[in-house]
C-alpha cells in the first residue's frame, strides 16, 4: 500500500510530524522532491530532531529513499546523518542514482541571482541552497546526477562542459572573482569521494526498481513531500514558488514508482488550522494591520513559527480555504491532517478567509496567477473560538474531547475540501496527535 504526504499551503504545515507518527507501519519513506531547503522537525520524548535532506521515517528506524526528484547535497547529506548519529539514531538512507547534485557553483549563483532580483517583483526569497540553480541545470542537460559521482572520468567531463560557462558568468556578468567553488579538480576530488562514500556505505538504488520490488513484496510506501502546494512550480504562485513538483503527481514522477500505484493509495493532505510563510510572494489573509498584526506576533511565538532551514520568522494570516480547494483539486485529497489548533486557542476572534472577491467577481479558488491572487480580497467567516487544554489528555481522549468549536472548525474543512479529516496536531510531540483514522487501515 501507499500513502502520499501534501502540504496543503505554503510549506510548514507539519508534514513531519505526520510521517513521523504514519511511519510506524511503513516499510520505506520516500523524499520525492526538492533538497535541503525543506525543513522537517520531528518530535519524539521532547527530543527534537531538525531535518532537512534525510526523510522523517528515520526516527521510526524507517528505510529512507531520496528519490530522483530530488536534488542532493552530499555535504549536508552526511552532516545531517552525522548529526542524528549523535543523537542517537542509525539513518538508513539510500539515495537515486538518478537524482541531481547540488554542487558549490549552485549555491553561488542562487545567492547572486537572488541579490540581483532584490529590487524587483522577481524576488523569491530561496533559502540560499542552490536549489533552483540546481534544477535549472537538470532541465537544461548539463547537471550532474548522483551516478556520475562513481566514474571519475565521467565526473570530469560533466563538470569541464558545465564549469567553464558557470564561471564566465559569474565574472563577466555578475562581476565576481570564481573561487574554489569552480574549480574542477577541487571539485572532482570532493564528489568522487562522496561518490565512494555512497558506494561503499550502500546508499545508492535505482529508485523506482527498489521501490518496484517493495510494493510487489507487499511492503508499504510511504512518500513525504516537501514544502507546499501553493509553491509548487506550476501550480503555485508563480514566480514566487519552489523549484520542483511538491504536490501528488510528484510522488509518481520523483520516485519512479508509477502514477497508478500512487493513486491508488491515500494521498493526505496536511494542514496548518492557520497560514504561515516564509519568503516573498502575496498572502491575502495576512494579518498587517493594528490588533492583527500583534495577534500574528503571539501566534509567531506560540506556534513556533520560525523556519527550520533558514530561521527566518514566519508571515502569518489566516485559513486560506480557496488555497485549500486548489490543493485538493491538484492531488485528489482522500483526507486531511490539520495541525497546530492548540495555538489558536484562547483568541479573542477565529477568521477563515471562505472566498476572494476578485473584479467584481466571488472565487472560491485561487487565481492562475501572481498578480491576480495579490488583487484578491478574502470574504471572510467567523467562528466560535476555543480555550485553552490539557492537550495532552485531549490526544489521548480522542476526538470527542476536542473543543465543540474546533470539531465546528474541523468539520466546516471536511466539508469545503471533501475529504475527512484523518488527524489533528494539538502539540509538537508525536503523541499530541488526536488520531481519528489511520490512512493504512
């Protein structure tokens, strides 16, 4: 069987936490797209563990697959393996021969196409990665994939094809000095190494015959998608989105494995009972203004709403619906997990953004482009707030324990995306998850 992961919105959903506490039944867990921007915290015992490239299955002991969707950076590949080794854990990760790698050079020019956007509409806010200079060069033919990295002659020719260009543009357009990030024998000697390294540790398949033969064995896949819909490259907020296909359909292309197993498991959409966003682009429900804006402050600091990767603090608005019916249309939801209702406990005023008003007109999903969603004005609904819990005891009572206006809120969700709500986040620990359904059954 199979379980797809979605984030609903803007990234920072929680999606984690989800695959965290799903894993358990899992046999493998499956990163389908995008590199170490994503931002994954999990919970276990009130022991944190930050991830951001090794799929979240690894705190359950889970087999984690990075899947030729994605985009690797062996540097913190095994930083991050390293990390969580201190912490006590022994990462199983196998890794695409397919996928593409993240080389230095990539990591500069995001940073300077990034500084040279600074003063126009064009400016996406990246987290400095080098992930969309990464795909760029994966579209464009003269990337460089995790196979390469076992033949140094190979290596060497990928890299004096792409290196010699990367390098004039960056001193005769962007007017800096090519450092040790272009030099091809630096280069070759660190990535053959992690290529060896992959090798000798047992890390690198064939992604889509692994995952092939642990579905003919009756093994469970689970896929974890990174950020979130409404960055994915077609159907987000174009240009202010991600490099890479977060939404289901992505799970199918990023891992090999085919389109009709992926759809004929659970694809879950994952929810935060709010909206956050770090990085640039329009937010039509965000809370600017007065009251709201120190109401976005307390929200920030209770919900933790800082970003993994970058640290950066979160903007915050309210639901979004008509962001919400846009994800569950593009990945066929067949339910839900919404996170966070325990930071909106105890508010004075509970607001869902319901529809836009876009030229006179009412839109009960969001506009093909940018420049129109920044035009729309939310029509909003108010709903009974709820106190504060013991949400612990709440998570081990069950559903019925929640507060009557949250399952109100809960279930006016269920009804405008058509899909049940399978769990609920009502703290950042793996048990402070009222669980209603569990997409393996």
């Amino acid at each position: 069987m199979t379980v797809t992961i979605v984030g609903a919105q803007l990234g920072d959903e929680g999606k984690g936490a989800l695959v965290d506490r799903w894993g358990e039944e899992a046999d493998t867990v499956v990163r389908y797209q995008g590199g170490d921007n994503a931002g994954h915290t999990v919970v276990e015992g009130g022991q944190e563990y930050k991830l951001s490239l090794v799929p979240s299955g690894c705190v359950r002991g889970k087999t984690g697959v990075l899947g030729n969707g994605c985009v690797v950076n062996p540097r913190t590949l095994f930083d991050e393996i390293e990390t969580l080794r201190e912490q006590g854990l022994e990462p199983d990760v196998r890794v695409a021969k397919r996928a593409h790698v993240i080389m230095p050079y990539h990591r500069v020019f995001d940073n300077m196409e990034e500084a040279d956007k600074e003063d126009s509409d064009m400016k996406v806010g990246t987290t400095g990665r080098g992930i969309g200079p990464t795909y760029e060069d994966k579209a464009g033919r003269r990337g460089v994939r995790v196979g390469d990295l076992l033949d140094t002659d190979v290596l060497r020719d990928r890299l004096e094809y792409t290196v010699s260009n990367k390098r004039a543009i960056a001193e005769d357009v962007y007017g800096i000095d090519a450092g040790v990030e272009f030099d091809i024998d630096e280069l070759v000697a660190e990535f053959a190494n992690y290529g060896q390294r992959l090798r000798e540790n047992d890390m690198l398949v064939e992604a889509g015959d692994f995952l092939y033969e642990q579905h003919q064995a009756g093994g469970n896949l689970l896929f974890e998608g990174a950020q979130g819909t409404s960055i994915d490259i077609d159907h987000g907020n174009y240009p202010n989105v991600t490099s890479s296909n977060p939404t289901a359909g992505g799970a199918a292309v990023g891992s090999g494995v085919g389109p009709g197993v992926v759809g004929d498991g659970e694809i879950v959409g994952i929810v935060k009972a709010y909206l956050s966003r770090v990085g640039e682009g329009p937010l039509p429900t965000e809370m600017t203004d007065g009251d709201e804006a120190e109401l976005a402050d307390e929200i920030r600091e209770k919900g933790g709403e800082f970003g993994t990767v970058t640290g950066r603090p979160r903007r915050i608005g309210w639901l979004d619906v008509p962001m919400l019916r846009h994800a569950a249309r593009r990945s066929s939801f067949t339910g839900l997990a919404v996170n966070h209702v325990d930071v909106l406990a105890g508010l004075e005023e509970l607001k869902v953004c319901h529809s836009y008003e876009l030229d006179g007109e009412t839109r009960e999903t969001m506009p093909a482009t940018t420049e129109e969603w920044a035009r729309c004005e939310p029509n909003f609904r108010t709903f009974e707030t709820w106190s504060e819990q013991d949400w612990s005891a709440v998570a081990d009572e069950g559903y019925d324990a929640l507060p009557a206006a949250c399952r109100d809120y809960l279930e006016y969700l269920e009804t405008e995306l058509d899909a049940p709500v399978y769990a609920v986040g009502v703290g950042p620990d793996r048990d402070q998850t009222v669980e209603r359904h569990t997409p393996w059954e």
